[in-house]
C-alpha cells in the first residue's frame, strides 16, 4: 500500500479548534485549512471575523477557506468580498444554493469573474458539479467541494461520482476536494480517483500515523487494551464450577 509521503491528494486540515489548527500547521503534510459556521459554533467561536483574522495571522502560506453566512445574494456578495480582504491565501466559501433550494450559479460565476478565490461547497451531485464548473469557467482559482463523505452516509458509493467529478474540474481548472470524510481509508480513496484535496478533521488526521501498521501486532494492541480496561474496571463474575469440557 502507498506511504503517506506517496500521496498525491493534497491533504487539508477540516475544524475550529484554534490550538489544534495551529499546531496542524506545524505539519509539512498538512497543505491548507477549511472550517465552516457548524464547526465553529461547535468549538465556541463567538467572534467570527476576529477567529479568522487570529488564524490568518499565524497561516499565511497555505489556502485556507472560510465561509459566508448570509442567505439573501447581495449580502452573500458583499460577505465574500469583506471576508476575501482578509488575504491573499483565502478562499471563500460560496454555498451551492440558498436554504430556499435555489442554487448560487450566478453569483459564483459573477465572484470568479471578479477574481475572488473561491471554494464552492456542499455539493451531492454530478449536475451541481458541471453547472458549478461551468460559473467557474475562466475565472479565479477555486475548489470544487463534493461531499462525499454524506453521500456515502445514503448508502452510496461516492467513488464513482468522484471520479467523474475529477474529469469535470480539471477541464475547468480548478480543484476538486472530497469533503466531509467518514474514515482514513477515504484518503487513499481520494488519491486513487484523482482528487486534488481532501479536507480531514483531527480524529481522522491522527489515524494517519496508523498507515501501514503490522495487523498482527495491532490485533495484539487491541487485546491488550480490552484486558486493561477490564483490570482498570474492576470487573469480576462469580466463580461457578462449570463441567470441564475434554479436548481431543
């Protein structure tokens, strides 16, 4: 199996945790940052452009995403020009609808042709994907955020989908980023169909150090640590004579 100095899948830092980003960035391997308003409400965040503007003071040679609040379009336009100001490595997170359902294709294509750097999120589908390819077109650098993560929480298989997804993005230039990943080995998905990035959070970043770890020795790690627990417990069951049972 690949090394993960064999990746070709760039690998981007997903959380709000400000410790933790700041320690990831310490990281060669780590190539770029997202975070979204889910996570930071989940971490406390209650300044959302201070959070930012602290992060950017520390990151400032890799990409790093943050993304726009506001529902209405012209306050989405004006969000994504104020939160682009903050630097040269940002990239702004554009929806690819609205809550009501109706997709952002127009302001999209309008924010690239400006030059804002976008990453373009929350995509589930292959016709999102070619329509969100087609506003980005010409334009500025950008991402193409496929969720494939909760596609695979419906019980599809996402792999496909990526795959097609990569040939419609390269055609246009941009990145396509599998987000929203349920385990480590999705990694090594990503790097087989041609995803440039894949966005990971902290408890699945840490599992990489487990990549290509001898599988006899962790099914004798993983005995040790039920026997461990059980001692620390205090667990006991009665003793009951039992019959012997004659092995032959």
């Amino acid at each position: 199996m690949k090394s993960v100095s064999d990746l070709r899948v760039q690998i981007f830092a997903d959380g709000a945790d400000k410790a933790s980003i700041l320690e990831l960035a310490r990281n060669s391997y780590i190539k770029g940052f997202t975070t979204n308003p889910t996570l930071m409400r989940a971490t406390g965040v209650t300044d959302y452009q201070g959070f930012a503007l602290e992060l950017l003071e520390h990151i400032t040679d890799r990409p790093i995403s943050f993304e726009v609040f506001a529902d209405e379009e012209p306050e989405m336009e004006e969000q994504a020009r104020h939160i682009a100001s903050w630097g040269k490595n940002v990239f702004v997170k554009v929806p690819i609808m609205r809550t009501t359902g109706e997709p952002t294709y127009d302001l999209i294509h309008a924010l690239s042709a400006e030059g804002i750097q976008q990453n373009v999120t929350a995509l589930l589908t292959l016709e999102q994907v070619r329509n969100a390819c087609k506003a980005l077109r010409g334009g500025a650098p950008a991402y193409v955020s496929v969720f494939a993560g909760r596609i695979a929480d419906t019980g599809r298989d996402p792999i496909p989908l990526m795959r097609e997804a990569v040939a419609m993005v390269n055609d246009v230039g941009a990145q396509l980023m599998w987000a929203s990943p349920r385990e480590l080995l999705n990694v090594f998905h990503a790097d087989e169909v041609g995803c440039h990035v894949i966005t990971a959070t902290t408890d699945i970043l840490k599992k990489l150090a487990l990549v290509g770890k001898d599988l006899h020795e962790f099914s004798q790690e993983t005995v040790q640590m039920f026997r461990r627990d059980a001692v620390k417990s205090g667990y006991s069951l009665p003793t009951v004579k039992v019959p012997v049972i004659s092995r032959r």
